[in-house]
C-alpha cells in the first residue's frame, strides 16, 4: 500500500524579529497573515547571530504561503522589517 508524504511540523507566530528555533531543524515555510511593506530575512542561527543566511532579505505579501523547504545546521532566526506578522513552520 502507498503511503503519502505530509510536510507537517512545529509553528511559532511572530510579528517582530526573534529566534524561532533554537536547534538544527527543517524549515518549511512561512505564512504571511497581514504585512505593510513587510520583509523578512532568515538565518541559521540558535541565536542572533547574521553570518548565516538562509533565505536573502525578501518582499512578503499578507495572506500568501511562502514554502521554504531548507535545512539548517544551528536554528532558525529571522528578521522582520517593516510590519508583518507570520507564522513560520519547521520539523
């Protein structure tokens, strides 16, 4: 019998620059639920450290899905410049 293969994991909302994750893990993408001139900027970082990073400073849109099917090695940090308020997803 086939199985079927489900990207589910672990959320944490945010609507200001934070640690998401505080280990290694997979991040699945973000879901942007209301932004105003909203980026956001994701690290590899258990802290606040900027030398890793993830995904480049990108535009985000409310109410879009943004998959982001990568791996990292420390966490998950990101940084949030103008308004925005999201919900990040990781495994």
């Amino acid at each position: 019998m086939a199985g079927t293969v489900q990207n589910v994991g672990g959320y944490k909302q945010i609507s200001a620059t934070g640690n998401v994750c505080p280990f290694g893990a997979s991040l699945l993408g973000i879901f942007v639920s209301s932004a105003t001139a909203g980026t956001v900027t994701i690290y590899d970082s258990a802290t606040t450290t900027t030398t890793a990073k993830v995904i480049d400073t990108t535009a985000v849109v409310g109410g879009t899905w943004y998959p982001m099917p990568v791996g990292t090695t420390a966490g998950i940090y990101v940084v949030i410049g103008g308004v925005a308020s999201i919900t990040v997803v990781f495994a």
